[in-house]
C-alpha cells in the first residue's frame, strides 16, 4: 500500500511557533499557487484575516496543509 506525506507550513510563526512581525498571508500564497495551477484539496476563505489554512496536493499526491494561525 502506498502512503502519502503530510507537510505543513505555518505562516506567521518562525520555526519556534514564535510569531513574525512580517509574513506572506496565506491567501496571498493560495491565490500565488492557483494562479500557478496548483490542485487544492480546501482552500482558506480569501474574503476573511487572520487564522486560515488551505490544503494543496503536491504532484506525488501528497497534501501539504498551510496552516496560518495569526
């Protein structure tokens, strides 16, 4: 059986869940990804600030979530 990978990225935290004063939004990243034609399993409300994440699938199958909690 073959298994799938979930990454994650946190926009907004540094590698210590600190948060950045400076950060790409995750819906800036999300409509950079559909611009470039990526597959999203969910998708961050675009129309909202704040906490969001969207799912996207890599070209393996492998979700990567997005995952912005400031």
């Amino acid at each position: 059986m073959f298994e799938r990978n979930l990454l994650t990225f946190n926009p907004g935290w540094d590698q210590d869940a600190r948060p950045l004063v400076a950060f790409t939004d995750v819906r800036e990243l999300q409509r950079e990804l559909r611009a470039r034609g990526g597959s999203f399993q969910e998708t961050a409300d675009e129309g909202t600030t704040g906490p969001a994440y969207f799912i996207v699938v890599d070209l393996d199958g492998n979700p990567i979530l997005v995952d912005q909690h400031v």
